[in-house]
C-alpha cells in the first residue's frame, strides 16, 4: 500500500478540529463545575447526571480520540479514516454540551426558552455527523482510505442518501421531541409533515442497508487482504468485537445512562487507538498475540460458565436438590478441573490455526527445533531444517542460517519464498553485520561468534516482538549445531587442501613419468638403436674383409644392443605407455593385455577419450590391479570393461584368483596406491573379494 501524499495545508486542518474538539470537550467540563446536574435532576431518568467524575471522564475520552484523530489525520491527510475520527470525537462532544445545555435552561420550565429548544434541536439530529460515518464509512474506507472495489462505491451513495433523509425526517420532525420535553421549533405540519415522516422511514432504511453492507465490505476486503492490510484489519476488528458485547449487556438497566454512555465511549476509544497503531504500523504484527490470548481466554470462560451453568442450574431443576446445593457446585469444579487441560490444548490448537493459519506456531516451531537438533545426525539436514522452521514459525519470506568462516558470515541453509540468493558477507569484529530490512540475531558459542540467524519479512511487513524472541530461542538452541557445522567446515576445507595437493603431486609424478618415458624414447632408446645399427654395419664390413671373429662378436654385441632397445622400450611403456597419450586407455590397456602373464580380455564400451588425469589414474589403477592378480591372487584369467557417462567413467576389474578377506586383510601397497590414486582423483574404489571366489575391483572416477 503506498503511502498518501502529505498536504501541510489539511495537516493543519486536521489540528485545527482537533483544537476545536478539545474546546468542546472543555466546555462539557466547565458547564459540569459552572452549572452542574444536581440530584434533584437526576431523579428525572432523561437528565444526564454523574456529576463532575463523569464530565472529567467524557472530558478525557473525547480529547484522547480527538488527538488521535488528527494524529492519523495529519500523518495520512487523505485518508478519510482520521476524519471520521475527529468527527466522533467534536461532534459526539456537541450532542454532550447541547444536552447539559438544554437541562441546565429547561429543567422544571414549563416552557423552555427558544435557546433551550434550540439546544434540543441540535441534539437530536448532530448525532448524524459523528454515527452514521463511523458505522457506514470507516469499514467501507478502512485501511486504504477508499473502498475495496469500485463495484462497492453504492455504499457512498446509500450513505449520503441515508444522511439528507434521516437529518430532515429528525431535524424537521413536527411534535415534542422524544428525548426532550419540548416541541421541536422547526417541525412542520400539514403534507410537508408527511413528507418528513416519509423521509424519516426511508431515511432509516438506507441507514440500516449501509450499517449491514459497509461490515460485508470489510469482510470482502480481508479476504483479499495480504500482510500489511490483513494485521490492520486484525487491529480493528480485534477492538472492535466489544461492541456487541456493549450492546448485549443491560448496563443502562443495572447501572445507569451515565455507565452506559461512558462504556461506549470507551469502546471507541479502544477502537481509536487500535486504528491509530494500524494505520501508524506500531507494533503491528503483535496483534496476533493478542488475539490468540483473547480467543483462548474467551472460549475458556465460556467452556467453564457453561459446566457450572449446566451442572448447578440444569441439574439443580432437573433434580429435587436445589440450585444452591453444596454437591452441584463441588461437582461442576470436579469436571472443569478434570477437562480443563485437554480442553484448554484443544481451544489452544484451535486458536492457533485460527490466527497463525497453516503456518507454525513460535511454540511449536521451538518444539519442533528441540527435537530436530537432537534427531538429526547430518549437520546441513538439521541446519535446512532450522531454516525451515524458522521461517514457517515467523511467515518470513527469506529464513538463513548463516556459519561464521574466515571471517565471513556465510549462508549455510535459506528458506522462503525469496528468489535472492545471499552472499557471503565481512564480519565487523565478533559482530555480525547488518542487513538492510532483514532481523539478524547473532549466535554465540561460549561467547565465541559461531554464526547467525536472520529473517527478511515480505515488502511493507514488520517484524514483531514475538519474532524477535522466537529468533533469540532458536539462536540459543542452534548455538551448538552451528559450532559443530563451523569445525566440519574447517575440516572439510583441510580435507579438500590435503585432496587438492595430492592430486597435484599425482598429476606431477604423472608429468615426470610422461618426461621421463619421452626422455628415454628421445634420447637412450635412439642412442641404442643407432649403437645396433653401427654394429650391424661393422659385423657387414668384418665379414666382407675376411674377418670372420671378428664378425661373430660384432653379432652378439648386436644382439645384446637389440636386447637392450626391447628392455629399454619395455621400461618406458612402465613408466608412461605412449599409447596412452596418442590412443587412448582401450588400446593402452589392449596393450598392456598382450604382455600380460595371465590371460586379459578388454570390453570398451565407452568409445571416447578422457583427460589426461583421468585415463591416467584408470590406467595405473588397471596395471596395479592386474599386477596383483598376477602376484598375489594367481589368477589365471582377468577381465576389464570399461563404461562411462557425461558425469563419470566406470572401470571393473574381476579375476579368477584365490581372492582374499577385505577385512581381515590389511591392504598392501599396491591397494594403498590405487586408494590414493582414486582419492586425489575425486572418486572411489571399492574392492569385493572372497576366500577362493576371486576379488573384484570397481573404480568410479569423475570426468568434470
């Protein structure tokens, strides 16, 4: 809801009724000292009495809904509402002085003077300005100040017909007056008289048509209310609901005119202030506390009047004990005190869904936090779900539970519908900071900062006392899982540091296998191949000059140079395989298969190359597993199938050797080598073996 444009010139309008407001209201106390009611006027039921208590008392509740009209008046100068107020207020304090001033010039004449009949006049009919508005246009105008729909202006035209027709059926009525013993001086006669009393009667009925259609838009209004203008309806309509209770009870018949009055004004007062702190947003979402406790108070009442009445009343007649039996009455307390607590977690369950709808308690959401924190193993579980129910137990749109680290506050777990995604923010000191239109409640861990819990409510919300001390609970009782979560993340971050250098000293070893296979290939493998063709050259000369010795040894020494090219080749295939580098790790490991002393099969069915890291930890992997296949499991056949998918290659390595006890074995060299390799990679190796079964070894490795 925007807010209305301020006017200075109708702020000062407003402060001027108010100060007229006030002048009356003074007036009503200075007649009540210069010329007061004595008892003599009271003993006529229609004179006003009370003396000066209740003039001070009338005085003062005037005055207090004048302020607080001109107060809404003057903060929100086009919004009718503070009017309306202003206009209770002065004109409800004209109808009191116009009354003390008849009594006072009339009582005990006979015929009262013109000013007296004058006085009555106005009385009877002012009352119009300050009723019909309060019970026509302010439910049709509140909150917004116009109606809820255009569809509902008739309202506006049922009232100002209602206003011309009830003022002249009343200000021109012919005869004495019904609440004054005089003749009205402006009443007319003959067919105008008709026409008066034909106004009158429509007048009434347009009254009573806007009195029922003014609520119903109200109620239309709340229903499509959402946040701001749902808790100021709650507000008014929450004071508001003693009026019935006004009207119902016979305070005039047991107390007087004077009592009856000055309840009603007090309910307006009450009604004054609960719109002034809607309209104003003070404290406004407090109200639903409010009205929780009334709704379970009220129905309580109710249930406990209704048991007494029941047993003492009902079965006092039904019974030939008598009403005043000592029996019934312990009887009706034994029932209340035996049904009180489950009736009273029924009305209280009750109560709840009525004000908090589907959305939890501040209670239960504590409840519910108690028991999350002590059942949930997994930290990010419990801290999802404290940001869940932190932001279901104060209808937040954005819940976040925040992890101090590195002097950062950072989101852990967010809640809401809020599409913001928040970032990681500096800490000031052991401070978390602040958070434009958010509630942020640090959390502490033996006086140590360990994180914080904050909650944005939707645009145009406030943030209620009871949310702050629903966040203070939960703070408290996260302290400890925050804590926990703060060392698993310093864990987790030492744990990826020791991964991450791994993984760089195996990609190094792998760089300096690859270097040193090129270097061999490069360098000592050609040097040997040219020594092999010298000496097939020289063992070529020697046989042709006759030197037969000579020849035979220049053979041998090739053939030893030959021999030292196959061994250096297969050194360097150990090493790094080039294989691997130019065509992939199938045909490395087809390769690897043919030289193999055990029988290989390779099924390859990913049919694409993978990084450099990847292929190569698959690959040593392999060799390592094949190797102990071999040397320790002597097995004589071994398979390998390769799979993989855009997130991950698979590779399976089964033999058929006299397999092992995975947990009672501890792990050699060579598994300690492929688990290292899998770990630095970002994956995982699994190894499944039985006594005289053979063992299986399944690695999954990430491609990303």
């Amino acid at each position: 809801m925007t807010e209305p444009m301020k006017s200075p010139r109708l702020a000062r309008a407003a402060w001027a009724v108010c100060g007229l407001s006030l002048a009356v209201a003074g007036s009503r106390l200075a007649l009540a000292i210069v010329a007061p009611l004595t008892e003599e006027h009271a003993q006529v039921p229609k004179v006003p009495g009370g003396g000066i208590p209740v003039a001070v008392f009338e005085m003062l509740t005037l005055a207090s809904i004048a302020i607080i009209g001109a107060v809404v008046a003057s903060r929100q100068p086009r919004n009718p509402v503070g009017w309306i107020l202003s206009s209770i207020a002065l004109w409800v304090g004209v109808v009191i002085v116009a009354t003390h001033l008849f009594w006072t010039l009339a009582f005990g004449d006979p015929t009262p003077s013109g000013t007296a009949a004058f006085c009555a006049w106005v009385a009877s009919w002012i009352w119009l300005a300050a009723i019909l508005p309060a019970l026509i246009l302010f439910p049709l105008y509140f909150p917004t100040g116009r109606p809820p729909t255009p569809r509902w202006r008739w309202i506006e035209w049922v009232f100002i017909g209602a206003v011309v027709t009830v003022f002249i059926g009343t200000a021109f009525a012919p005869g004495v007056f019904q609440e004054y013993p005089v003749a009205n001086p402006f009443g007319a006669s003959g067919p105008i008289g008709e026409v008066v009393k034909l106004a009158n009667a429509l007048g009434y009925g347009l009254m009573i048509l806007g009195i029922l259609a003014a609520p119903a838009s109200l109620v239309v209004r709340f229903r499509r209310s959402v946040d701001i203008e749902r808790q100021q309806i709650k507000w008014v309509a929450s004071s508001a609901v003693m009026f019935p209770v006004i009207f119902v009870m016979p305070t005039d018949d047991f107390a007087g005119d004077d009592v009856g009055f000055a309840t009603l004004l007090l309910g307006l007062l009450i009604v004054a202030i609960a719109v002034a702190f809607s309209i104003l947003r003070y404290r406004l979402y407090d109200i639903d506390v409010v009205i929780n406790k009334a709704v379970v108070f009220a129905v309580l009442a109710g249930f406990i009047t209704a048991v007494y009445a029941g047993v003492v009343v009902g079965l006092g007649r039904l019974l030939p004990v008598g009403q005043q039996n000592l029996g019934l009455a312990i009887l009706a307390t034994a029932l209340v005190a035996v049904a009180f607590e489950p009736v009273r977690l029924r009305v209280q369950h009750w109560a709840n869904r009525l004000v908090y709808g589907r959305r939890a308690t501040p209670y239960e959401t504590l409840a519910a936090m108690t028991g999350k924190l002590g059942d949930t193993a997994d930290p990010d579980t419990a801290l999802n779900e404290a940001a869940r129910l932190l932001g279901e137990g104060t209808g937040a749109a954005q819940a976040v539970v925040w992890v101090t680290r590195e002097g950062m506050l950072v989101p852990r777990a967010t809640a809401g519908d809020s599409a913001a995604v928040p970032t990681p923010l500096d800490l000031d000191g052991n401070e978390p900071p602040e958070i434009d239109g958010a509630l942020v409640q640090a959390v502490r861990h033996e006086g140590q900062l360990v994180g914080a819990l904050s909650l944005a409510k939707r645009p145009g919300e406030g943030v209620s006392s009871a949310d702050r001390r629903l966040v203070e609970e939960l703070a408290g009782q996260a302290a400890l899982l925050l804590a926990n979560t703060r060392l698993r993340s310093r864990l987790s971050d030492r744990l990826d540091e020791l991964r991450t250098s791994r993984r760089r000293m195996l990609v190094a070893q792998d760089r300096a296998r690859h270097a040193l296979e090129r270097d061999l290939h490069d360098g000592a493998q050609q040097e040997l191949v040219a020594l092999k063709v010298k000496l097939g050259l020289a063992q070529t000369i020697a046989t042709r000059e006759g030197a037969p010795d000579m020849a035979e040894h220049l053979a041998d020494a090739a053939g030893i140079a030959d021999l030292a090219v196959d061994t250096l080749r297969d050194v360097a295939r150990g090493i790094y395989p080039p294989l691997l580098e130019s065509e992939g790790l199938a045909s490395a490991l087809s390769a690897q298969a043919r030289r193999a002393d055990l029988a290989v099969t390779v099924l390859d069915r990913t049919g694409t190359r993978y990084t450099r890291e990847v292929e190569a930890t698959a690959y040593f992997c392999i060799r390592e597993a094949l190797r102990n296949a071999t040397t320790h499991a002597h097995a004589e056949h071994a398979h390998i199938e390769l799979d993989g998918s855009a997130e991950s290659l698979v590779v399976v390595v089964s033999d058929d050797g006299i397999g092992f006890d995975p947990d009672a074995t501890r792990p050699g060299d060579g598994l300690t080598h492929m688990h290292d390799r899998a770990d630095a990679a970002g994956g995982t190796l699994v190894v499944d073996s039985q006594p005289g079964h053979g063992t299986t070894i399944t690695l999954t490795l990430p491609v990303s």
